[in-house]
C-alpha cells in the first residue's frame, strides 16, 4: 500500500536539514550538489551556485558528517559559461569508505552530500548500487526517488553507487517550461537543432537545456515553472543527488532529434530511409557540430561526470577550434578527448570506462550514443523472423515516408514500421553502434572481465539489448544494429564469461530478460541462449507509458493488476512467435528468494509476472552480499498522469524481487 509521509515526519527532517545546510531557502546559494565518477580512491565532487555574483567555492571532506575531522578540502573557480557549476577532482582517499563533504562560499554553507569510494578489487564485501532514468519533466518532482538515502525511502539507503543511466533530462515541452517542439497546439514551434545549426542557434538550445537541468533539480509549482522550495521538500534530483555517488550516461533525450546520433552524418534526419546514410566512415559527423557540441556540454556541466566541456561558444572560431569549447576529464586531464585513429571518436570526450567494485564484480559503461551510426526506420532483417510477419524489405514514397502499406496509420506507433517490414541497411557491413575505438575497448574489457576473475560483470548500456519481438524498433541494438550486438554476445558466449548482467533502460516498463544471439549470423534461423546472462530493465523515474492504457491511472497497483497479467500474456505470446525468450528467469541457474506483490505463489510458483512491472514509476537495486550472492529489487509507485506535479511524497514499494547465486 502506498504511504504518503506525516506532516510531523516531514517537519522532523525539515528542521534536521536546516541545521545541516546552514541556510534558509531564500538564502540558499547552492542549488545541487554530487559527487560522481568513484574509484577505490577519489571522486569528483560538483556543484551547481545559484547566485550570479560567486566565483569561488571550496569543498570540505570528512568521514562523519559534523565534520569534527576534516580529511580534505580544495577550492575552484565556479564558471558562469559552464552554467555557474565547479567540478573538483579529490583524491588519496581510502577505499571502501563513506566520506561526506559540503560546499561553502563566505559565510554560506551547502547542505551535506556523502559517497562511497569503491572497494578495491582484493576486497570482499557487500555492494549495493541503484539505478534508474528516463526523467521527463511533465512528471516532476518525481516522489519516487524524493527523500533518497534516507529510512523514508528504504530501498535507496546505504547505496555505494547510483546509476543515472540515460535520459536525465527531457527536451520536450512541460506545462510550464518551454522545451523543443510545440509547447501546445497554435503555439510557435521551438526549433530541434540539426547538424546544420548555427552557433547563435546552438547558444540558444544550451540555454534552454540549462533551464532544464536545473528544474530537474528544483521543486516545482502547481503551473509547471520550477520553483525553489526547502531542502527538505519535493525536489526533483536534489536529494538522488547529494546521497549517493553517481554514474551518468547519456541517452537520446539530452541529444534529439536527428543528433542522437552522433556518428550519423550531419544532413540525416531523426529516422533515416536513404540505405546510404546506414554507414558513414569517413565523416563529416554530427559530433563534430556545434549543435552536438552544445547540447553534450550542457549534458557534462550539469551532471557530476568526470568529462566536462568547457567555456562559451564563440561563433567566430570554426569546427576545428570546436567553436571556442575545450574539453577537459577531471579523472584523466593528460588524456581529455580519444586519441584513436578513428575520425568519428577522435577528438571526442570520452565517457565510457571500467571500475572494479570490489573483488567479486566488474562493472563496465559503454557510451551508445555519441559514436553511433544513423537510425534507419525500420528494424533490420535480422530482427524479424517468425514466419507468422512475412518479410517486406521497407518501401518509400515519394517524399521519402514509410509506404503507408507498411506502417500503423495511427495510433501511439503512427508512422513506424508494421511487424515483418524491415530495412536491409541496418545490416550493412561496417555499421556501427559504438564506433570501432570503443568497440574495440569493450571486447577487450570483456577478455579483461574474464581474467579479473570477478564472479559478477555489470554493464550499463542506455538502449535496451534484448529483442523485443514485433516492438522491436530501429534505435535498439537488436533492430539496428544487430551486427555490433551479435559480435559482442559472441564474445562473451566464447569466453564462457558467467554472470553478466546488462543494465538498462529507455523502454518506460521494468523486465528482465534473458538473451538470445546467433552463433551464425548468417543462420537466421539458429538462435542460441547467451548463457549465464541476463538484462535487467528499469522503469522510468517519470515518463509516459506506465500512465497510459491499457493500465489505469485511477487504479490502485492490486486493482491494476490483472491487466499486467493480460499485457504480458500478449508480450510473452509475441516473443515467442520471434523464437525470443519470454519475459523472466524462470528456471535460471541459482535462482532463489522470488517474491512479487499480488503473486502469493511467487516463491514456490514462479511465473513471468514475477519478474514484471509495467505500471509504475520507480527504480531498481542491486544487491551483492559477502558471498557475491546478487539480490534484485524493483521499488516503485503506481504511475501518475503527465503535468500533474504531485505535492505529496509517495513512499515507493518493494514491487518484486530475487536472487541468484553466481555460476563459477
């Protein structure tokens, strides 16, 4: 059942908070505060300063959270071209350590932030990590990660790490804060940046990102416009923030439209039907533009990343000075940008990486975005091949549409491809997801992986990785850029690297599924089980989907219920028909420990269902114990309807959860 917390809980932490921060609200100089990029000894700490006239901060560090001993502090230049953020790299920290630190300015003071350093890979110990995405701003503050790291909200206490994973922001219009697009109908069209755009109108996008961003973070009002509020209150991002340390990965709402694809080339649209834009070796590159350049660095300065991009946009500078930007990595400054060969990631920031948490897991995030090729509009062959969806190879009209034949004429998928339509490019040699640098890095962090001996390997990609039957669509691994998938599922298979899991989400429903690959993949019809491997998909921290039909806003999650089960029946019988695993892990090796609200068999029984949950807004945990034992959790709230920015916090609620034993 969900609770809604008592106005004498909400003033108990109310008066907590306002003498830990110092500070009343109409004071306040610090608007967020984090810390993200943890390794076994150092971190990087951000800040966002909201007040014009500041231009330094200092950060102090201790292990409790007085501050009775101070460990470290370090002062920075707070830029007001990096949207009046400070990013500071401390390091010779201890591994495996708590650490809280606040940010002070004069005589102002932060609330306090804390973070875990990560356990060193000789050290056995319990991990725990949440992580979630898909943050869009029609449903803000979000009450289902509001009161993060604290007994309010059980399932994000003591975490050592969260994982930002993909869509952190919206571009897309909220009551009451303009984004890209129509803001309603007759209104005046905000125009999507294209690879063509100038540096006055990429100035004009990171503005308006910027606003964005920090209405993730504040509270906001009944109209829709942020608006700040007590520290205590409902707060968007604030307190996931300042809990915990981060990871952060970019996905297709922080760069859109035609953009998201930062391999493509500069005159492809967002869904491409010209088979010659399905590869682009040679360049020019969306990621070269200034259009990319403004909405990544708005994605950087705003998020607790170790990559930063840095300085103002001068429109007399061209693409070879990156229009007056440079780049910088806090973690790494002798090496800020790939120094490859490769002309698509040349040059580029560099936000994929390794680290180990502690001696039995090996985590990995891969960027799948700023190096990919162009989405075609249809899925690829490879894909689709049931017998039941007879193949079509995609046909265009004159004005270069989907022949309407071949597409849903309305409806919530108007204008994508029917199931069996599939588009022959998406298959072309030498198309690329990750860009052949880091194609290259993640195989050999997978051979890395293996000899590591960890018993567990986590990697966070922002595009779901299984295939999803007729709703497989072009932007996912499996329907466009199938090749890539398979080549990595094929290493993994050939390594006989155990327990990995994929981490991600994007899909707006939570599900975890197991993986299917072709061994040949010019044997369509020889699918194999990727063994001892799984994804595990999170639900939206607010997005559209679980608050649209076919379930119910008006319904408790019990009375929504049987319409999951009749959802999953339809998904389940669909995967089938594509010779794809159904949703769950029924009968994995080492599976123990089921439970699911509203399934009193879960644990003697179990089903799909169990392992499903499309209804809610939420997030997901992982939990390792001494014995590398990992414990699965979905916590969520039942979805609320767009632009209705509840004022109550919801305590969310353990949905289902498993576990399972590591395969040596």
């Amino acid at each position: 059942m969900i609770q809604l917390i008592s106005l004498r809980q909400w003033l108990v932490i109310a008066v907590a908070t306002s003498l830990i921060s110092g500070v009343a609200e109409a004071k306040i100089t610090f608007l967020g505060l984090s810390a993200g990029d943890m390794t076994a000894e150092s971190a990087v700490l951000w800040v966002r300063v909201n007040h014009p006239k500041l231009s330094a901060a200092t950060v102090e560090i201790a292990k409790d959270p007085s501050f009775k001993a101070i460990v470290t502090s370090q002062q920075g230049t707070v830029n007001p071209d990096n949207n009046g953020t400070l990013k500071l790299k401390v390091s010779g920290l201890q591994s495996n350590t708590k650490y809280y630190y606040h940010f002070k300015s004069g005589s102002l003071t932060s609330w306090v932030g804390s973070f875990y350093t990560n356990p060193g890979p000789t050290e056995n110990t319990k991990f725990k990590i949440a992580f979630t995405g898909d943050a869009d701003q029609k449903y803000r503050p979000y009450p289902a990660i509001e009161y993060f790291g604290n007994t309010l909200n059980v399932g994000s206490t003591e975490l050592n790490a969260f994982i930002f994973l993909g869509d952190t922001i919206y571009e897309t219009s909220a009551t009451g804060l303009p984004g890209f697009g129509k803001v309603s109908q007759g209104s005046v069209n905000t125009a999507i940046p294209s690879g063509s755009a100038s540096p006055s109108e990429a100035a004009n996008a990171l503005l308006i990102l910027n606003k964005r961003y920090d209405a993730n973070i504040k509270g906001v009002a009944a109209t829709g416009a942020a608006e700040s509020r007590p520290v205590t209150g409902l707060n968007g991002v604030r307190s996931l923030l300042s809990s915990t340390g981060i990871y952060t990965l970019l996905d297709n709402h922080e760069i859109f439209g035609a953009l998201q694809s930062g391999g493509a080339p500069i005159n492809a649209v967002k869904e491409n039907s010209n088979p010659s834009y399905a590869t682009n070796p040679s360049g020019p590159y969306n990621n070269d533009t200034i259009a990319f350049l403004a909405e990544t660095k708005a994605f950087y300065n705003n998020m607790p990343t170790a990559v930063d991009i840095v300085g103002k946009i001068d429109a007399a500078k061209g693409a070879a000075e990156h229009f007056g930007l440079s780049f910088a990595n806090l973690l790494a400054p002798e090496a800020p940008v790939d120094r490859s060969t490769d002309p698509r990631s040349s040059g580029k920031p560099v936000n994929y990486f390794s680290r180990r948490w502690g001696k039995n897991i090996y985590y990995i995030q891969v960027d799948d975005r700023t190096y990919r090729d162009a989405r075609m509009v249809a899925p690829a062959r490879y894909a689709l091949t049931p017998a039941t969806f007879p193949l079509q190879e995609a046909k265009f009209d004159a004005s270069g549409q989907l022949d309407r034949s071949q597409a849903y004429e309305s409806g919530f998928q108007k204008g994508d491809p029917k199931p069996g339509v599939y588009m022959a490019a998406n298959q072309a040699p030498g198309r690329t997801m990750l860009g052949t640098t880091q194609l290259e890095w993640l195989l050999a962090e997978l051979n890395n992986a293996k000899t590591s001996q960890a018993l567990w390997t986590v990697i966070a990609v922002s595009t779901p990785i299984d295939q999803r039957g007729s709703l497989t669509d072009s932007k996912s691994w499996a329907g466009g850029y199938p090749g890539e998938r398979n080549q990595i599922f094929k290493k993994i298979a050939d390594l006989s690297l155990h327990n990995v899991v994929f981490l991600t989400t994007d899909d707006h429903n939570a599900r975890i599924n197991r993986l299917k690959y072709q061994p040949d993949p010019a044997n369509d019809a020889n699918w194999a089980n990727l063994p001892y491997a799984f994804q595990v998909l999170a639900g939206p921290m607010g997005a559209v989907g679980p608050d649209q039909p076919p379930f119910h806003v008006t319904e408790t999650l019990a009375k929504d219920y049987s319409t999951v089960i009749s959802d999953l029946i339809q998904k389940d019988n669909d995967l089938a028909a594509f010779q794809q695993p159904t949703i769950g892990l029924v009968g994995y090796p080492g599976m123990s420990n089921i439970s699911r609200i509203f399934d009193s068999t879960s644990a003697t029984a179990p089903q799909s269902v169990d392992f499903y949950n499309p209804d809610t807004f939420g997030y997901t945990t992982l939990e390792w114990d001494e014995a590398a034992m990992l414990t699965i959790s979905y916590w969520g709230i039942k979805a609320y309807s767009a632009n209705q920015y509840p004022k109550n916090y919801k305590k969310p609620q353990k949905i289902l959860s498993f576990s399972v034993t590591p395969s040596p």
